[in-house]
C-alpha cells in the first residue's frame, strides 16, 4: 500500500523523541529542501533558513558557539520548532517574518509584513564608509524609501555624528522604522517622515541619499517566487520596465543635494532598463565582491547637467 502523507506531518500524540541541536537541523534542512522553498530573504540555503529558526526559539546569540550543536532540545521546544518549519514550508514565509527579526550591516532589526527584509548589496558600501567616493563624512543622510529604517540607521552607526532622515510613502513603513529607530536608541539623531519622494522634505539638503526604491518590473513581479507574495507589493512593484520611482527621483534629487552631495540607488535587474532609457547618463555602477550588482552613484552635479533628460 502506497503511503502519500507528508513524513513531515505533525500529529497530536505527546512528543517524546530526544533530539539535539544539530539533528534538528538536519530535520528542517532536509524539510525546506523537500518542498524546494526560496531562500533569499537574508538567508541563502536551507540549512541557513532552519539556523535562524532555531536559533529564535532557542534564544541563541548571533554566532554561537558550535558546542551548541549537541545540545538536548526539550519537547516544548521541539514541538514549537517544528511548527514554525512546518509553518515555513505550508505559507511559504520567509523566516525573518516568522521570526520578526533580520540582521543588516551585523544590527538586528524589527521587520514585519509591513515592510520589506533588508538584503540590500548598500550594506557593503556602508560598512567601508563608502570610501573612496564620499570626501568627507556626512553631516546629513536621507535613506529614501527607507521601510523599516536598516539602511538610514546603519548609517547612524557610521557616522556617529550625523543627522539621518527616514522616509518612506508608508506610514505602516514608518511605525515599523520608528520602532527599530528606538530599539536602537538612535531618537536623538534619527527621525522618520512619511513623505512620497521629496514632499515632506521640502526646504531640506543632504550629502548623502541612499535610495533601495521600488524597482521589480511587470515581468519579474509576475514570476517572483511565492515568498516574495508575503512582502508589500507598495516596495517591490515600479511599473512595465521598473523604473518608474527611479525617474521621478532622478528628476529631483539634485534639488535635495548638497554641492558635493552623492545619489546612490539600488535598481537591481532594472540596470539594463536604465542605461537603455538614458544611455548619455555617466551612471557609476558598483562592483560587489560577492557578485551583487545593480546599485550606482550619480553626483549632485551630474544630476543637475542632465536634469533636462530627466523630465
């Protein structure tokens, strides 16, 4: 006789199995795989994505010691283990929204349905200062479409003595970027703005804005792996080629600039979009050891030369 239920299936009997870390581990891994899930939402495989379930549950700190492998789960944590894999596997939900947690530039942050799970290649570029480009550090900072804040607040802890502007069109993005802006006890240099581009920022300049707008064209939304449904569709989608908030930014950003002011905006698989629509731009296009791509820096005075093909 043929058996077709999952072996993964929960049951209602008491649970009196003796599991250590590290069998429980292979056990989620070997699970994620099965039901071939995506991994990209801060995690790259599914051993990854089963750590950072675990480590929730059980309270371990970031790089914990591996002895803690061998350690006994007890059936309490074993059962709620288990229930958020199974909840993984039948939701298809990333684990940082299980977990209300994700890591940027090595800081925790609050992240829920409301916002996206930072995963942004700007990270790298904050954690070496953005050196060599910036010629000074900042005095004024502006993380534009900013959700839950990891970028801008990042960059707080960089430039200990800068000013840092969150903005985003959300105002479920903002509660959630003033929530980590207090949990990081940044309050003091550190403000949230619900503004649709540069709206609420009139009268404002920067040397510093960093933007991960919406940038997933039609294409590529329609095709996203089932994850990328849990997260708003408000941060992802930008119309038929992507760019539709990048050009609107691109018009205006040399307004919002200091003289010696830099852009630098992730666009992502939208690159090729952008060359094509504005091929006489001298856009600087980053390079990441790792392979990432798709993020360029334009200066205030280069926006302001090629306002005109902008409009």
């Amino acid at each position: 006789m043929t058996n077709n239920s999952d072996p993964y299936e929960q049951t209602n009997q008491p649970n009196t199995e003796s599991l250590n870390v590290a069998q429980l581990l292979g056990e989620g891994e070997a699970m994620f795989i099965d039901h071939n899930l995506y991994f990209g939402h801060g995690t790259d495989s599914a051993w990854d994505e089963a750590v950072s379930i675990l480590s929730y549950v059980l309270a371990f700190p970031p790089n914990a010691d591996r002895s803690l492998l061998t350690s006994i789960v007890t059936g309490q944590q074993l059962e709620q283990i288990r229930s958020l894999f199974r909840r993984r596997v039948d939701e298809r939900i990333p684990a940082p929204y299980i977990t209300g947690e994700a890591w940027f530039c090595g800081l925790p942050f609050m992240v829920d349905q409301r916002v996206l799970i930072p995963r942004s290649p700007i990270a790298r570029l904050i954690t070496n200062y953005f050196e060599p480009w910036l010629q000074s550090n900042p005095k004024r900072i502006l993380d534009l479409c900013a959700g839950g804040g990891c970028i801008g607040i990042s960059c707080a802890y960089g430039f200990d003595e800068a000013e840092v502007v969150l903005s985003d069109i959300s105002a479920d993005a903002i509660a959630v970027a003033n929530i980590n802006i207090d949990n990081h006890k940044l309050g003091k240099r550190v403000v949230a703005i619900q503004s649709d581009l540069f709206e609420g920022l009139k009268g404002r300049d920067f040397d510093l804005i960093i933007s991960n707008p919406p940038y997933v064209d039609q294409a590529d939304l329609d095709n996203m792996p089932e994850e990328f449904r849990h997260e708003p569709e408000l941060a992802l989608a930008s119309g038929c080629d992507g760019l539709d908030f990048t050009r609107r930014l691109l018009q205006q950003a040399h307004e919002y600039l200091s003289e010696d002011g830099l852009l630098i905006v992730e666009v992502g698989n939208s690159s090729e979009a952008l060359e094509r629509a504005f091929p006489a731009v001298p856009f600087m296009w980053f390079e990441f050891a790792e392979g990432d791509s798709g993020v360029f820096m334009l200066t205030q005075v280069q926006l302001a030369e090629h306002r005109e093909m902008f409009a």
